[in-house]
C-alpha cells in the first residue's frame, strides 16, 4: 500500500504533451464555451466539428492500445491529459467524447470474439456502452447488492434494478454487476456480465433530473436471459474488474478537480485584481490574498497526490489506498476552491457570464457520485489499520 517511489518530475515529453493539449484547449475549446447549455452540453454540431479537430491532432482515443487505433497513454499522461482538458467547461466533466468514445479498462479487457462484438463497434462509434453497478438500496456498498445472475441451461439469468445509470438510456448495451455467489458476495461473488439493451426483460426506467443537467437512468432486468460467452472473465471477478473501473475514475476526478481549480484560480487572481471594493482592490485585503494562497496550496497538493496514484498503478504497484487519497483531496479540495473563487467574485459567479456556477456544481457533485468521499476515507481507513497490525 506504501511502497516508496522516487520523487519524480515530469519527463520533457510529458510536459511537451501537456503544454500541446493545453494550446489545443485554449485555442479551440474555450472560446466554445458560451455554446454550453445549462445542462453542460455543446450543441452536436459543434460538438462533432470540434471532435474532429482533435482526431485530427492526435488527441483521440487516449487510452485505447496503438493497435487498435488509440494513443495507448498510461494512467499518469491520462491524468495530465484530464486536467488539462478540464481547464474548460467545454468539455463536460462527465462526457469526454470530444476526444473519441470512452470505453475503459473493463471493455479494454475483451478479447476475441467479444472484442469484436462489443469493443471494436464502439471504438467506431457503431455502438454505445454504459456501465451499471450502483442500486436503489447498493451504492457504495457492493456487498448489499441485490441484482442476481442464475445459471440456466442456455447462459444466465439476471433480475435486479440499477440505478442512477449515465448512459444508459443511448447505450447499445451494458457492462452489469450482478451477485452470482450470495455466499461470497463481494469477496468472489459478484460477476460482470454484458447485458444488450434491446434483450428481452430489459427496460429502462425513469430518468432522475439532476442538479448537473445529466440525466441518469434505471436499468430494470426481469429474467432477463444473457448468453453464458456475455460472462466477461472469470465467475465471481467481477468486483476485481469494477475496481480497476473505479481505480480509473478516482485519478479523472482527481486530475478534474486540478483543471478546475487551475481554471478559477486563474480567474480569480486575474478579477481581484482589477475589482475595487470600498476604494481598495480586493487583492490588497489580506483575507483575501489568504484564500488565494489556500488555493494554490490545495491545488499543488492535489496534483502531487494524484500523479503519485497514477505512476504507480502505472507501475503495476497496488494504489488502490492512494487512489481513493486523489478521490478524496481533489473533490474536497476542488469543491473548497471553487467555493472560495465563487465567492470572491460575487454577483458575477453566481450568473453563466462565468463557467464557476458550472465548476461549483460539477465539483459538488464529485463529492458524491463514484465513491461519497465518507465511504472512501472509511474504506481507507480500514485498509490503513489493516496493514498497520492494529
């Protein structure tokens, strides 16, 4: 959990690769931002003529393998990468599509005739995945989890609900955690499946409006009858492959918050500047050059913090502990920030005439969604006095 690793700065073709994405998000990002819709979106048009400046530019399919088309980065260029790219509301904190389809380690993971099944239509953009974990009464407990997969003479049968499921209502299909081992449960028992929407006793429930704009779905399965090859790995892995899912998510929004917190620092230090408050500039006000400092403070902390994640996992070493460190400080961190820069701005950032109210809400929701941070420093915690010898 604590293996040391060297201190270590950026090689010299991180940072050329860093400083390429940032001139591409500077110069053809951001001036697109006044297109976002309150719901966080870019209009399609716009959206596709921007997707294809970036495959034009190489920043397509980042962490897909050289083979099949992709760039093939590692978890810490993919960080950099995320953080630069969220220095704009452009892009939106839940959808990177901008940059080719998402597919992540799960679906990455398939192999021969599933791989062309299911991988390769996506990567073309012939199909859409979600992934369906979470439930009504299963959230960050996996152990509750209720959805259950039963052999049957032809493959499984699934019957279970999942909730708050992005995607799912434009997916082709998706990536299920279900319960095949009651006994084990999480500890052996749970397995992946692939779930087409279109198969029968599948129906997608009602939508959940959310404060981000994002409208996430139910997944409804009622003997849902699922091919034995729609196993993805071994019986009773699953939780294994959802972890390397989530380990993946954690870095994104660590990596996030750094742009994010980068984006409105920057704004801010800029605005109190020239913003004069009772015949003096808000810069010279201690207790604002205070929140300032804490600002940057939070974000350099944060970056370090998830670089260390991703080099390591890079390396093959176990970081699930630092993982949830990144998770953790950076939407916490990020969320703090962000409320100070809002703050600082008055009036001005609680209107659109700034990205911070979309910062701020995005930020807010990150404290919750993949991992509530409680859950996270508990998990933590444990494994910390596990290893310990407490």
């Amino acid at each position: 959990m604590y293996e040391t690793m060297p201190d270590h700065n950026l090689p010299e073709e991180l940072i050329q690769f860093r400083d390429s994405i940032r001139r591409f998000v500077d110069r053809e990002l951001r001036p697109l931002e006044k297109h976002v819709t309150i719901e966080g979106k870019l209009p399609k048009d716009v959206e596709d003529a921007v997707a294809a400046k970036a495959k034009a530019a190489g920043f397509w399919l980042m962490e897909v393998p050289a083979e099949l088309g992709g760039a093939e980065l590692g978890l810490l260029p993919l960080a950099i990468f995320w953080e630069e790219i969220a220095r704009t509301t452009a892009v939106s904190a839940r959808d990177h599509g901008i940059f080719g389809p998402t597919v992540g380690p799960i679906l990455l993971g398939l192999q021969g005739e599933m791989r062309e099944r299911y991988l390769m239509p996506v990567l073309r953009g012939e199909l859409k995945a979600c992934f369906a974990q979470t439930e009504p009464d299963a959230g960050s407990d996996p152990a509750s989890m209720r959805t259950r997969a039963v052999r049957t003479d032809k493959g499984w049968k699934i019957n279970g609900t999942k909730r708050y499921i992005t995607k799912a209502a434009t997916a082709d299909f998706a990536q299920v955690m279900a319960v095949t081992d009651p006994e084990k449960g999480a500890r052996g028992g749970i397995s992946c499946f692939i779930v087409e929407m279109n198969t029968p006793g599948v129906k997608i429930g009602p939508a959940e409006m959310t404060m981000m704009g994002d409208t996430p779905y139910e997944i409804i399965l009622e003997d849902a009858e699922i091919p034995a090859e729609n196993l993805i790995g071994e019986e009773g892995k699953g939780f294994a492959l959802a972890q390397k899912f989530l380990n993946h998510g954690r870095i994104r929004h660590g990596a996030h918050s750094c742009g994010a917190m980068a984006r409105c620092l920057e704004m801010t230090a800029a605005y109190v500047k020239q913003r004069k408050t009772f015949g003096a500039l808000l810069s010279d006000r201690q207790g604002v050059q205070w929140m300032v400092a804490d600002g940057y403070m939070r974000l350099h902390a944060t970056r370090l913090m998830v670089h260390d994640a991703a080099a390591k996992l890079d390396l093959g070493m176990d970081a699930r502990v630092e993982t949830f460190m990144a998770k953790v400080t950076g939407v916490e961190n990020g969320f703090k920030v962000i409320d100070d820069c809002l703050q600082l701005h008055g009036g001005m950032g609680l209107t659109r005439e700034t990205p911070l109210e979309r910062y701020w809400r995005d930020l807010r929701s990150f404290r919750i969604t993949e991992g509530p941070t409680e859950v996270l420093k508990t998990t933590m915690a444990r494994s910390i006095l596990k290893n310990a010898g407490l």
